[in-house]
C-alpha cells in the first residue's frame, strides 16, 4: 500500500475556489488511471452526478486522457471549456486544479482591479488639467491660420496641429466616457473618407514612411450615424498598433464592404500576428505586451467601448497570410434605430 505523502488537506483543498481534487495513480489493465481520493466543495458542487459512495472514480472515466501531463493543459467537458493545472507529489499523488475558461478571462482583472478603480478620479483630473492648455493651443493655430496668407505652405501644418488637439482632446473624453458612456454629437460619417482622413495624417510619422496602404474600399458604402471623431480614433488607434507591430515596415490593408445589412471594415498588416495566449485580453484595460515606458494599454479598450456604443462588434483573429486583423461591423441604421438614438 503507498504511503499517503500530500500535504494539502480538506481545509486546505476548501481555500481554493475552483474545483479541486487529488488523484493517487493506479495501474489499471495495463493503463495509468487517477483515482480520485479527496475533492472540495466546490467539484462536488459541480460534478455531484459522478461522485457515487464507496466506488473507486477515475478521472480518465469522466473527463478522458488529460491528467497525466504535469502543468497546464485543457480540454472541453459538455461543451465547456477548461483549463486544467496536473501538480504531482510524491508516491503517485497529483493536485488537479480545473478552471472554467469564463473565470480563466478574469486573470488580468484580479492584477487591474486597483488601478481601475481609479481610472474614473485619474481622468478626471487629467481632463481639468489639459482642457485649458488644448484651448489655448487651438485658439492659437486657428488665429496664425487667419493670419496667413492664401495657399501658404504653413497651412497644412497648422490643421495637422488643430486635428491632433481636437484628438488630445477627445482621448480625455474617451477615458471619461468608457464605463459611462454620455450623448455625442452624431452626424452622418462616411467611413472611407474617414480612413483616408485618418491615415493622411499619421502619413507623416516616421513610423509610417515604409508603409504601405493598400485600399480595398467599396465606393456605394453607405454612411453611418455616428461620432465622426470618434470613429476616426479607433482608426487612429489601430493603424498605430499596426504600424508599431510592423516596427514600420509592412502593409496595411483596409477593405469595406457591405453584408447581411452591417457595413465592413477589415484593417489587415502584414506583421506577426497576435500571440493567441494574449488575444483574449487585447481589449482589457491596461492590458499591453509594449515595454513598460512605450504603451498604457488602452488605445484598444478606448477603441472596443466606441465600437459598443454605436451598437458595433469587432473581432480580431491572425488571417492566413499572416498578421492581425481587425474586423469591425456597423447595423444599416433604419428609422426606427434612429429615433432610439435620439431618445
């Protein structure tokens, strides 16, 4: 008889919130099988159905071949998801620890929760603190553009400079709006002009010199009610992340089209994807893989909420030639729609 070598008791096994069990390996016919020996209430409350008294249980029997691989694994039980840590002890003992994919997503969040809690009085106070500066700096270039001359060369920079401002500016509102969002001005946006628009002035970044776009834009595209502004951000904000991806050298590729009464946008980059133990989390808050100095992780969380709130769905995935892409659809606003909005 092997000796029972586990140090983790029933208490100790009732600390922990997923469902736990603690196998002891046997050689059954020939093949390895783990036969459960203790469990915390939290499994029973999950697997009640399995657990018979005085029966020898195998986990092979109820969730297959998944346990004797130490580590991290996964496998999918009645169409559920999990992910299942194996920690082996001594004398044929192992710790199974299993994790549902929907409390898996919640990682991030546990290490965020303090610095969220204090976006909402942060913003706040950065929006109080730049709001008088961004005025200034536009009162000034809208007087220096009065004062030039007709056709002078300096009048593309000083709109560059006006554009950029408004964008300061509505970054502040983006991070004041994200939880709460507040009623914008809506106008009737046409989603091409407004790529061009955007991509014209990230043109003249030096991280944008040796790239290329290549337009793929269906020319009957309706126009969308929506913030024009805002829809420019999200561009903005991932043709960035694209160009950064591609350490600025590559393609971007943006395609509209039309389908099952939503309009398009598919932006693709030819960089090297996005690593799939991170694409769950790319839309979380503060969730970034830059360097600690080169990103906040919010440019995407900013872009998700502006996409929610026109009623929106983006998804991301790594297309087959290779390098993210970002899908994002818009519902054909009917009348009915429209007057919701106005409510």
């Amino acid at each position: 008889m092997k000796k029972s070598s586990y140090t983790i008791t029933k208490e100790n096994l009732e600390k922990i919130k997923y469902s736990c069990v603690i196998s002891l390996k046997e050689n059954i016919q020939d093949t390895n099988k783990h036969r459960i020996v203790e469990y915390n209430s939290s499994f029973l409350k999950n697997f009640i159905y399995f657990l018979k008294d005085e029966e020898a249980i195998f986990l092979e029997d109820l969730f297959g071949p998944v346990f004797n691989e130490s580590g991290l694994t996964f496998f999918t039980f009645e169409n559920q998801f999990y992910y299942l840590f194996n920690i082996p002890f001594n004398y044929g003992y192992t710790l199974h620890i299993f994790i549902e994919e929907k409390e898996w997503l919640k990682f991030p969040y546990w290490f965020n929760t303090e610095r969220l809690a204090s976006l909402g009085k942060l913003a706040g106070e950065i929006s109080h603190e730049l709001k008088n500066p961004l005025s200034g700096i536009l009162l000034y270039a809208t007087m220096l553009k009065d004062e030039l001359p007709p056709n002078s060369a300096y009048t593309e920079w000083l709109d560059r400079i006006i554009h950029l401002t408004n964008r300061c500016k509505n970054i502040t509102t983006s991070l004041l709006s994200f939880g709460k969002p507040e009623k914008e001005n809506k106008e009737w946006v046409d989603i091409n002009e407004s790529a061009k628009k955007v991509f014209q002035v990230l043109s003249g970044y030096e991280i944008f010199k040796n790239i290329k776009m290549n337009w793929n834009l269906y020319d009957k595209l309706p126009k969308i009610y929506a913030n024009r502004t805002q829809i420019e951000q999200v561009f903005f904000n991932i043709f960035i992340n694209a160009a950064e991806a591609m350490k600025g050298y590559g393609e971007i590729t943006v395609e509209t089209f039309i389908k099952n009464d939503n309009i398009f946008i598919k932006i693709k980059d030819t960089g090297p994807g996005i690593p799939s133990k991170v694409m769950p989390f790319i839309f979380d808050p503060f969730f970034t893989t830059k360097d600690k100095n080169e990103g906040t992780g919010l440019g995407l969380s900013v872009c998700y909420g502006i996409i929610k709130n026109h009623r929106g769905k983006v998804k991301v995935y790594n297309s087959r030639e290779g390098g993210a892409c970002f899908e994002i659809s818009f519902p054909l606003y009917t009348r009915e729609a429209l007057r919701e909005d106005e409510v």
